[in-house]
C-alpha cells in the first residue's frame, strides 16, 4: 500500500493510509478520467491503458469508496443500525 507523509492540522505528521483514485492513476501513468473509466466500465480505454488501471488496482489494494461514489451520483445510502438493550432484570 502506498504510504506517504503528510503534516496534519496541528503540525504534526500522520500517514496516508487510503489509496485514492489519483494515486491509482499516477501508479498506472494515466488521467484520473481513465480510472474513472475503466472502474465504471463507461467510454473507451484501450486496451492496454485498462491493463495498466487493473494491474495498478491491485497492486495498491484500490478500494472504492462506497459513500464518495454515493454523493457524486447524489444517491441515498441507508445505514441501518440495531443496538440491543440488555435486559438487566435477568441478572
């Protein structure tokens, strides 16, 4: 995974830890759009740039973020949360 250095608000330092698109892409040696392409399966990516996306992918354990994807396609996610509440009487 690709690690970097940055400082964060307080001055200090801290890693990067989530692979974006822009990474995939400087990985790969192309555009931004073209990771977009490619991961959308939308327009036309050669195939040999495809190659290069895929193989970059999974070379820096690329994940989508679900959530980002959501709001740029202002999509609704729901998030269901259950929390069982003990019943303390029984103990």
């Amino acid at each position: 995974m690709m690690r970097e250095s940055a400082r964060n608000h307080r001055g200090g330092f801290m890693e990067k830890t989530k692979v974006t698109m822009k990474d995939v892409a400087k990985y790969a040696g192309v555009a931004i759009g073209t990771v977009d392409r490619v991961l959308n399966n939308t327009g036309f990516v050669s195939g040999k740039k495809r190659q290069l996306v895929l193989e970059a992918i999974q070379a820096l354990n690329y994940v989508p973020n679900k959530v980002a994807s959501a709001l740029s396609k202002q999509q609704i996610i729901n998030i269901a949360v259950v929390y069982v509440y003990p019943n303390i009487e029984n103990y």
